[in-house]
C-alpha cells in the first residue's frame, strides 16, 4: 500500500452531511482516508480548518471512540470542562457519553489541519446537546435520521 501525504490531498469543502451542506461557520476542507485506503472497520479523516470556522457542531457519541491529532495551527477545543487551545503533535481521546462530548473551532489566523480517527460502526448515534438534536447513522442514506430530541414519539406510535 502507498502511502498518502496529508499535504498534498485534495481537501473537499462542499462535502455533505445527512444531505446537509455545511453552513459558512462550519465549512472545512475534509478528506475520508477510509475511502482512499478502503478501510471497512476503521475511519480516519484529515480537516482542513480555516480561521473563524468549526469542525461540526458540538456533539458527543454513544458508539463509537474518537481521536484527534493536531497537526498544523492552533485550534480551540471544547470538552465538558470548558475550552483549550492545541498545538500542533496534540492529542486527545474523547470517550462515549457526555464525558467525550466535543467541539472544534479555529480562532486562529492561519488553517488548522487535523486529522480525526475512530471504529466504523453502524448503526452509531451522535447526541449534539446544544441544539438538543440526535443523529442516528446506518450506513444507509435513506434510513439515517438526524432529529430534535422532543419530537420522540411513543414506542407504539403508528402501529395498529
């Protein structure tokens, strides 16, 4: 297998999600190297951030772990405990629950270059907490769900 160069790879600032394009606060340059490499049980993504801009919404997940490494600038990380700036070789693990709950933004003045890697799995649920949202994920466009927490219906709902 080839290796791949951060550096060099074509970073894609359109990218969609749950058909969703990202709002200008939150559109970074994103390569999937799970799909450069084929990977099928774990992901790892390069992020390209530029200043003023955040790397999804704050948000913590139920089934899966994620890592972060920083490569490049300074960006600002939200945990529970509050914020901190990183520095480029930073690491940071962030568990399931609210425990690993996370948020990324570049208050600096150059691009952050980051590069984020967990397990596949699916079906995975994300719980974004400060817009009361929750995202299942299966695998499948069609059948991936994100809504707001108060629309729960009852377990028999619909049913007859």
């Amino acid at each position: 297998m080839d290796p791949v160069n951060l550096a060099t790879l074509e970073y894609d600032f359109d990218r969609q999600l749950a058909g969703s394009p990202a709002p200008a606060s939150h559109r970074c340059g994103h390569a999937v190297l799970g799909e450069v490499f084929g990977a099928g049980q774990t992901g790892a993504s390069a992020y390209r951030i530029p200043p003023g801009s955040r790397l999804f919404p704050y948000h913590y997940e139920r089934c899966v772990e994620e890592w972060l490494v920083v490569l490049e600038g300074r960006p600002t990380l939200r945990t529970p405990d509050g914020e901190q700036e990183l520095r480029p070789m930073d690491v940071v693990f962030f568990p399931l629950g609210p425990d690993g709950g996370h948020g990324i933004r570049n208050a600096g003045d150059t691009d952050a270059l980051v590069l984020m890697f967990s397990d596949q799995r699916d079906p995975s649920v994300t719980i974004y907490p400060d817009s009361n949202k929750i995202a299942v994920w299966t695998g499948s466009g069609e059948d991936q769900v994100v809504a707001v927490r108060p629309a729960n219906v009852d377990y028999y709902h619909g049913e007859t």
